[in-house]
C-alpha cells in the first residue's frame, strides 16, 4: 500500500478554472519526473501499444489538433506534441 501512496506523493497537481469560449472549465495539471530516458518517457504515453499496457487502449493520433480517444472513457484533443519532449492534452467529460 505503501508504495500507491508513495506514488501519489510524486505527482504535483494544481487544480483551477480557465475560460473556455462563453464558459468556464474546471483545470487539472498534473506533473511527475520520472527516472527514465526522456525518449522511454515519450514513447510509453505516445504509442497506442504502450499506453494499453498501463492505462486503457487509445484510439487516436499523437499530432497537434489530433483526437484521442480511452476506451470507454472522456476523450480530449492533443493541444500540441513535440516528440518526444512534451505531450499536452485536453481531457473533456460531458458535452
């Protein structure tokens, strides 16, 4: 159990709101270092064979204005991705 929490701890989060068109949306930035090569990092949340192994399969691209969609969960647009330095997604539930 320890070790869950442990991970938990390593994440930074802040939580806010931004304007989105005539409404407001509720933020989350969540952020963690990892202890692995930066290209190892990249390609473990950009390959759809990778992702499926820790998360959920993912249909989609990772290419800016791109679509990305969990199975059976929210989907969200893929806001910009320099690989394999930076990946910045929305992640949207509802209409």
């Amino acid at each position: 159990m320890s070790g869950i929490v442990d991970g938990i701890d390593r994440v930074h989060r802040e939580v806010g709101t931004r304007q989105a068109g005539a409404r407001w949306a509720g933020t989350v930035l969540l952020r963690r270092t990892y202890e692995a090569a930066v290209a190892e990092v990249g390609d473990a949340v950009t390959s759809p064979r990778r992702i499926a192994r820790w998360f959920l399969p993912v249909r989609g691209e990772s290419v800016a204005g791109g679509r990305c969609q969990p199975e059976g969960s929210a989907g969200g647009e893929i806001l910009g991705c320099v690989p394999p330095e930076r990946l910045r997604v929305s992640w949207l539930f509802g209409p």
